[in-house]
C-alpha cells in the first residue's frame, strides 16, 4: 500500500511538471546562448554593462588592430583637451613612411616630408585600420610612438581595463616594425586584452566620445595619398568591418566599432549595433574557422541576435524609488528630522522579453555628505546623496549600473533657538548617560 501511494505521488509529480514545462514562457525556452567558434567572445549591453553571454572573457589574448580603439581614446581624448586639432598639420617621418609603404600591411601610403591633416590620418586608422597614420597620430601627441605606448598602459590602467599590455599603437606584432619596438618589449611581443577588457575599452570610447561613431561607421572613404601630386590618384578606403550598412555582411544596426587580425591574434571584431533604445557590445576574439574571411562576422551576428531576439530594456525602477525600509535618512540640524530620498529618474534594465527584472538594488550613500550617519541641513530638493546600483557579477564593472539617489523634498536649515535646544538637549541626553553609567 505504502508503495502504492509513492507511486501516484510521483506520476503526480510528473504530470504537474509537464504541465509547468507546456506553460513555460517562450523566451525561457529559447534563451539559450549561441555557440560561438571562437577563443574568447562576449556581449554586454552597453547602458549598464550587463554581460548576457560570456566565453572565456577574462584570458589575455592578442587583440591586432582592435588595438586601435586605445589609440582613438588617446587622439580623442588630446582633442578634447586642446592638445591637438584636426586641423593640425602632422609632418610624416622616415619610420611612418616605412611601416605606411609595406603593402602587406593595412595602410595608406604616406610620403616622407609631407604633412597630411589630423583628421585624415585619423580616418584612415580608424576606416581602413591604417598603421602608419596611426603612427603618425601617435608620434604627434607623445613626442613617439614609444612614449605614446606608456600613455596607452597608463590609459588602461586608469580606465580599469582587465588583462591588458600594450607594447605598440597598432596592433602589429613587433616583428612588423622594422626594429623600431618599444625598448621595454620584445622583437615578437604583440598587443594584449582579454574580451571583457576589449568590452570595457568599447564602452569608455563611446561613452566619453560619442562622435567616434561618426568615423567608426563610414563604409568607404577616399584618401590622397601624395599631397604634391594629385595626378597619382586617391586611395578608396574601403571598412574593415563588413557588417556596415551597404556592406558585404550588412547588419541592422551596426555603426562600429573596430576589426583586428594577425597570426596570432585571429580573425577578431569588437563590434557595435543599436536598435530602438538597446545597443549591445560584442567582442569575438580569434573566430577559428579561419578558412573563412567572414567567420568573425558570422560569429558576431550570433552575439547580436542573441541579444536583439531575446532581450530588452525596462525601466523596472522608477523615478522617485526608494529601497524598502530606506526611504528616508536622518537630518542633522534640520526643521525635519528625516529626509525623504529617491533614485532622480528611472533606472532603465535589461530583461528577458516577457520577463520582469530580477535585480537586487542597493544604496551608495556618499560619505563626504554624512556625519554620525546624518545628513546636515539645508537640504535642497533633488540634490544629490548617492547612487542607487544593480548589485551582481555579471556587469563589465560593479556598481556599473546605476543612478543618482536624490532628496525628494526640501528640508531647510532650523533656526538659532531650535539649534540651541538640540544643544542643550545633547548636552543634558550625555549627562544622563555618564549618570547611568555609575549605577
């Protein structure tokens, strides 16, 4: 009898889990991740840093000319700072010259003595990944291309990248560099970044420098190549990154952002796509079909419409939330003794379509505000008092997505009599207690 029970109990068990399987919602089925032929890939939404498929994402492998999105930080970064102009002459040296006249390397053939526009130089690297000009940007804003390679580590370092070295401006193996290494690398060194570190240098370039975009998705451009004879032709400039749009590959989308390929490295893309209000960041390092000249490219439509297909963003927090049981904090000084705060505007999230958000959000207070625990009167409305931020492992950076937390009202300042009495209050409360100590 007893065996008959355990029997049904578990057909039971069966047919109710058949049942919950049949009325399973859609994406939970197919929210299965690609399998991408590479050695390491990723994709993050690019807003908050979400990482929704990672494949060896923290091993340090050669990145080629994926090196470059580093070097366009750099040049980007001189711009704003009035260090350079795109208008600015850049006078070609013998060694740019050199490395821009190796026709088995990407380049654009640059002549010694003559000087081209910041900005060309900087189209063709970023365009046609044009070695010498990249240089010669390089040589421009450092002094070398040695001392601009110190910037990159030291860039790198500050932004928080993972598993990186740099040990030139291009992404060529020091062996193409006809001697001219940087004396702290070797003959046969090669730049390297793992994938989740190639994520984090997308998304700095395009969250401090949006207008990369702008050069990073022209499919083709024209370059002259000899300023002082015109009659020698131009140089067509035709995209690397073939998933732009009048491309080969062409994808909905796809606006950049840089391609890499040695014998080493592999064929490698970070690439970029937006649709609606989502874009997503995609890095496929060393795609091991390498028999074909497409593989990284159909590596990263697999990334891509993975996220598109089964992911979009929700504004699960909104404007004026607060953590349960957080919803105040103490004033100091104050006509109130609490102050209600909030998050300044929704917190936007990425989801499973047809899913509700499962994040856990916490608070950052900002410290510097703080005494005892208690902000000091006045407080002004929306002003700041910290961060409210998605709490997990599986951001490009922790505390990555996040916005500010705010005061949802004005608490002014009390005045001199009321002051007194927190005063002498204090003073009577710490008598009290030095009393009671004594018992």
């Amino acid at each position: 009898m007893v065996k008959s029970k355990v029997i049904k109990v578990c057909m039971l068990a069966c047919i109710t889990l058949g049942v919950l399987g049949m009325q399973m919602p859609a994406h939970a089925q197919q929210n299965v991740g690609p399998d991408i032929k590479a050695s390491a890939a990723i994709l993050v939404e690019a807003s908050t840093g979400k990482i929704i498929y990672e494949k060896n994402i923290d091993q340090s492998l050669p990145i080629a000319s994926m090196t470059k999105m580093m070097s366009a930080y750099l040049i980007q970064e001189a711009v704003k700072e009035g260090k350079l102009s795109w208008d600015d002459d850049i006078l070609i040296s013998e060694y740019v010259h050199k490395i821009s006249q190796n026709t088995t390397l990407s380049n654009v053939p640059l002549e010694v003595g003559q000087t081209y526009k910041a900005k060309e130089l900087y189209e063709a690297s970023a365009i046609y990944s044009a070695n010498g000009a990249t240089i010669a940007l390089a040589e421009k804003i450092a002094g070398s291309e040695h001392a601009f390679v110190d910037r990159m580590n030291k860039k790198a370092e500050e932004l928080g990248l993972e598993g990186f070295k740099f040990v030139n401006s291009t992404g060529l193996n020091n062996a193409d560099l006809q001697g001219n290494h940087h004396p702290k690398t070797s003959p046969t060194d090669e730049n390297m970044l793992s994938a989740r570190g190639c994520a984090q240098l997308a998304y700095h370039l395009m969250k401090d420098f949006p207008n990369v975009l702008d050069v990073a998705s022209v499919p083709s451009l024209e370059f002259q190549a000899n300023k002082y004879d015109p009659s020698k032709g131009k140089v067509l400039m035709k995209n690397w990154n073939w998933m732009l749009k009048g491309l080969v590959m062409e994808y909905e989308g796809m606006d950049g952002l840089k391609t890499g390929t040695t014998d080493a490295a592999g064929p490698s893309f970070t690439g970029t796509a937006k649709r609606g209000d989502v874009r997503f960041i995609s890095v496929v390092m060393n795609a091991t079909d390498r028999v074909t000249k497409e593989a990284r490219f159909i590596e990263t439509k697999k990334l891509l419409d993975y996220g598109f297909n089964n992911f979009e963003m929700k504004d699960a927090y909104p404007a004026g939330y607060a953590i349960e049981g957080k919803e105040t904090l103490p004033v100091s000084k104050g006509k109130e003794d609490v102050v209600k705060i909030g998050t300044k505007e929704a917190m936007p999230v990425l989801v499973a379509k047809g899913s509700e958000a499962a994040y856990s959000p916490a608070y950052k207070l900002d410290e510097s505000l703080l005494e005892d625990g208690k902000v000091a009167a006045p407080i002004e409305e929306g002003s700041k008092v910290g961060t409210v931020y998605l709490e997990g492992n599986d951001f490009l950076y922790k505390d990555m997505a996040q916005v500010d937390l705010v005061a949802q009202e004005t608490v002014e300042k009390a005045n001199w009599f009321m002051l007194s009495l927190y005063a002498i209050g204090d003073f009577f409360s710490s008598i009290w207690s030095t009393v009671i100590g004594w018992f």
